[in-house]
C-alpha cells in the first residue's frame, strides 16, 4: 500500500487538473452542443498570455516594461493567472461569433470550423512565441518539494490539486446559486425555451463559449510549469477532453468530475506499473464505461446521440 499510494495521489492530482481543462469543453457542448475542437489551442493561448504578462513580452526594453519587471515574481504570476484566461476568453468569444453562421446546420459545419481555428491559433502562436519549448515559472514559495506523511511530493502540484478543487467549487457555485447560472444550465437542457422566455440567445452561446475559453486558459496556465509549453500542446489537451466529457456524460457537470478523477486515476496508476500503456488505459477506460452506458456515467439523451 505504501508504495501504490503516491501514485494514487498523484493520479487524483492529475484527474483535477483534467477537470478543470474539460469543465470549459463540457459546458460549451452542453449549451451550445458544439464540439469545441480548438479548446485545446485556447489551453495554450492562455499559457502563453500568461508566459508574456510574467516577462513583460515586447515591452519589457520600454519604462513600462522595466517598472513592470520590478514587482516580485509572486505578484506577476497572480496578475498573469488573472490576464491569461481573460485574453483566451476574449479569443474564445470571437471565435464563437465566427461559429453563428453555422448554427441549425449540419454539426459537421461548426466541428470542421473549429478544427480550422485550431491549427490558425497553434500557427500563431509559432510566429509570435516561437516553435521551441519554453517553461512558465512559477513563484519560489510554491516551488521545490514538500514531506507529506513521509514521502516527497512536487510542492506546485499540491497547490495546484488545491486550486483545482477550489475553481471546480467556484464554477459549481456560479452555475448552482446565480441566476446567470441557472440560464447556463437552463440552456444546457432546451435553448429554444430560453429564447422563448425572452433571454438572448446569442448573448447566451457568446458568454458561455467564452467562459469555456477562459476555463481553459486558466487550465493552461496551472498546467503550464508541469507540463511545459509548445505551441502543439493543445493536442495533449483535447483529446483527454473529450474523452471526459463521453465518459461523464455529455453536458454533466459532475459527470465531468467524476470522469477526470477516473481518467486521472487510470493513467496515474498503470503509468507506474505499466508505463507504456498509461496513455491507452484511458481509451480503455472509455470503452468499458460507454460499453455499458452509452450515455455516459451521468450523461442524458442529447443531439450527438442522433
């Protein structure tokens, strides 16, 4: 038991961390049900907004940049967290006004769009930051290593599992306890009734794909000193999305939760045992969980079930 419950624990870290990259996914699948395939460049801008705000970017040679550089790194990093998925959130709201037009058409239409999206925000990104790899840092005292009941862990992933849990609770409170929140969930079941009870639509679909985006540019930017940043990592981060997101059950809050601490779990766990599979026993986990419920684990009947 001794030797299996670190990589417990680091499983359980990396299926909050997976949480909080497919929160933004499923909600803009369970409102506006499209599949967001640019979710993961969004991850990335977000890393990289942050990776500028930190180093001051182009104006770090101006006065300006240079007073900015003489705030302790704690407060730069604070900001950058705040920056990032803002700016990601700005670009994921655009992005979905370049999606209206295809709204009422074949889903085909809004996947091909995003996919599109996908590779113009990763070929930005290798023009404005570079095509090589490069490493977000992170303030002193959340750096290094710390003794927990006798083993050593990574000091930043235990902050980050702790701020994973906290923004899952936040999103939960805000979709649960606001009225905001409950349009958001409200549209999530029957957007024609919402329109019907005279809220706007459009207003809707505009906020929630951008609070999807901003999710997962804050993803991006806990995520980023763990995992390094490089303009494809986007990649890395779909994928694990969607999965989640057919393993919950599509438009599931908890569902969400639930699936990113299995997926977590799975990958954690036989990555110790078995390294080489670590990455296929998601899929594996997928098939056996849809195989049963083809829904998901708390998953309903929705239009990509037609």
């Amino acid at each position: 038991m001794q030797s299996i419950l670190p990589h417990l624990i680091n499983g359980l870290t990396l299926g909050l961390l997976f949480a909080l990259i497919a929160l933004g996914f499923t909600l803009i699948v369970g409102v506006m049900e499209v599949i967001n395939l640019a979710h993961g460049s969004l991850f990335a801008l977000g890393a990289y907004f942050a990776l500028t705000t930190i180093s001051g970017g182009p104006l770090a040679a101006t006065e300006f940049g240079q007073w900015w550089l003489t705030f302790p790194l704690g407060t730069r990093y604070v900001v950058a967290a705040i920056v990032g998925p803002l700016l990601a959130g700005l670009v994921g709201a655009f992005l979905e006004i370049c999606l209206r037009p295809t709204y009422g058409k074949a889903s085909l239409y809004g996947l091909l769009l995003t996919f599109g999206a996908a590779l113009v925000l990763e070929e930005s990104i290798r023009l404005v930051w570079g095509a090589g790899e490069q490493n977000l840092r992170t303030p002193g005292p959340i750096t290094g290593a710390v003794l927990i009941g006798g083993m050593i862990f990574s000091t930043y992933k235990v902050y980050a599992a702790a701020f994973a849990i906290f923004a899952i609770l936040c999103v939960w409170l805000f979709l649960e306890k606001t009225p905001y929140g409950a349009i958001i969930k409200a549209g999530a079941h029957d957007s024609e009734m919402v329109r019907a009870l005279g809220y706007d639509l459009g207003r809707l679909r505009l906020f929630v794909f951008g609070f999807g985006a901003a999710l997962a540019g804050l993803a991006g930017v806990v995520m980023a000193p763990i995992w390094g940043l490089r303009p494809h990592i986007g990649l890395d981060v779909v994928i694990p999305a969607f999965l989640i997101i057919v393993i919950g059950g599509v438009g599931s809050f908890w569902g969400a939760v639930i699936a990113s601490l299995l997926v977590g779990l799975s990958v954690g766990l036989t990555g110790a045992f078995v390294p080489a599979w670590s990455m296929v026993s998601m899929y594996i986990l997928l098939i056996l969980i849809v195989g049963f419920r083809a829904r998901g684990l708390l998953g309903r009947k929705s239009a990509l079930e037609n």
